[in-house]
C-alpha cells in the first residue's frame, strides 16, 4: 500500500506538528491519518517558555481519520450476487468442483471484482462492496417418502457446503453475506429426469428409488432484499454502477427504477443465455467468468 505525504502544519502555541497522510488501499479507497509530534514542555506560558523550565522528550502519536473518499474517476460500483443462481452455474462451469466450499468462495470475489476493469488503458473502477444473496441450509428431519425413513438434512454434503461458504464469505474484504429464510412448508417431489420417464412410459411408479425424490424447499426474502439494497444504493447516490449477477426477470422492477435514477445497471447470466426482453431492462452485458463446457449430446439412433 503506496502512502503520501499531503500537507504538515505546525501550530506554534502548542508547540503541535501535525502531518497528515493519506494511503490508498488495494481496493481503490483513500484513508486518511496523521502524525503528530508534540514537543511537550512544562511551563509554557503562550508558547514562550518560563523561567527554569526544561524541555520533555519528544512525543509522537498517530490519530487515524478513516476512509476519506473512493480512488478513481467518479462513483464505486455495486455488485449484487444472487447466491443461489451462482452456486448453480458455477457447479456448471466446475462440476468437479461442486462442493469444494473455498473454491466457490473464492470465484465469487475472483468473477465479481473482474467487472471493475474496464479494459486496457481505461482506469479500473472503484469497488463499493459485493451483496451475496442466499439462505441458511434445511438442517431438519424429513421423511423419504420411498422408504420412510428419516434423512438429517443437517448432516447432507449441502448443507456442510453451505454452512462452511457462506463462513468463508463472511471473511472477504468488501462482502456483505444477505441471508434470508427457507419456508417452513416443504414437500418431496420427483427428480425431473424421471418424471420425464415416468411420461415416457419407461418406467412406472413402482421403479422409482429413494434416490429419485428430492426436496423442495423455497427461499423467501432474497428477491426482496435485492429489491430493497438496488433501490438504497440508488435513491442515496452511493454508487452510479450496479452489477447483478443473476438469470431470471425478478429483478426487472428494481432495474427499472435504478435506471430512472441514472444508475448503470448491468447484468452478468454467467452465460446462461436470457430472454430478449430482458435486453431492454438493462444498459449492458457483461460476463467475466469462463465459458462452461457444452454439455455432450447422446449419439443420434438411426433408423433401420
């Protein structure tokens, strides 16, 4: 971190030197401190000493200010994740790596904070902080439905990845950890691979495993705190560059009006492909993460 000296200024009745200093962080922020140096002396009457008196030692102390102001040419940027929609296209991008809780951790500050460069020669944009939008893993009893027996869910390879991402989340520099709640009402349901042989006729209901049943559990509160933080950053002028990384229309409303305030407002599918009516919701399209691999057909049959 480069420091620089700004301005030093001496103020003679209190015989007080004080510089002021000024770092820049490696996230584009200025903080502001100083030095100051006192040359204490008893009996110091208006700044002249008296009679007998004798100097002190020298004191120094340092007085941090905080942060002054943003590094860069005009306004942070914003970024707003949607933690469920990452985790999904993420496991798409890295199969192998679909539970490794550090690695997703990671790619989220990695694939967030890459939309603030602006390409070559262009100054890279200031970093305002980076949302992440999820819910706290099921950590109930739940009966299989095929079996009868009861599944802890709190013990599920999701939930450990789950509970163990969103700690290292809480850990990044700039990143606030949104977490809303899961429905109290849920209900197992066929996996849609077997329903699609279940409508096929290539199996019945008899054929059907503990293995071909999950459970649906809904989020709630997540669409809303987007909602309500794109609408806080907006009307307080605290950015002028909002980043949403997610696929679906919710937020359709909340760009709206962003945009009504001036807000340059992008969204990164992580090359989920969107309908093109979302185009003309959004000022611009942008992704940083890397393309995921296309998924392998199944040889075509031919007819005899």
């Amino acid at each position: 971190m480069k420091s620089h000296h700004l301005v030093a200024f001496t103020l003679p009745p209190c015989r007080l030197h004080e510089s002021v200093w000024m770092r820049m962080d490696a996230y584009g922020d200025i903080w502001l401190s100083s030095v100051i140096d006192r040359d204490v002396k008893p009996g110091y009457i208006n700044g002249h000493p008296a009679h007998g008196s004798t100097p002190s030692p020298l004191s120094r102390t340092c007085r941090p200010h905080g942060r002054l102001a943003f590094w860069g040419k005009g306004m942070p940027t914003a970024i707003l994740v949607d933690g469920a929609y990452f985790i999904k296209r993420f496991r798409r991008i890295e199969p192998q790596n679909a539970f490794n809780a550090e690695r997703c951790a990671d790619l989220v500050h990695r694939w967030s904070t890459a939309h603030l460069s602006q390409g070559q020669g262009k100054d890279r944009r200031a970093l305002y902080r980076i949302f992440f939008y999820d819910c706290p893993p099921v950590d109930k009893r739940h009966h299989n439905p095929i079996t009868g027996k009861a599944v802890d869910f709190a013990k599920s390879g999701e939930a450990v990845f789950r509970t163990e991402l969103h700690n290292r989340l809480r850990s990044k520099r700039k990143l606030a950890l949104r977490l809303g709640h899961l429905s109290t009402h849920s209900t197992w349901t066929i996996k849609p691979e077997k329903i699609s042989q279940l409508l096929k006729r290539e199996i019945s209901m008899d054929d059907l495993t503990e293995h071909d049943v999950q459970l649906d559990v809904k989020q709630k509160g997540v669409d809303m705190r987007i909602g309500v933080d794109v609408a806080s950053l907006s009307f307080k002028h605290q950015v002028d560059q909002i980043i949403l990384i997610a696929g679906d229309a919710d937020f359709v409303p909340a760009a709206k009006m962003a945009r009504r305030e001036g807000i340059d407002f992008v969204l990164d599918p992580m090359w989920q492909s969107i309908p093109d009516g979302l185009n003309e919701h959004i000022d611009g399209l942008r992704t940083t993460c890397p393309k995921p691999a296309p998924r392998a057909r199944p040889p075509a049959v031919v007819p005899i």
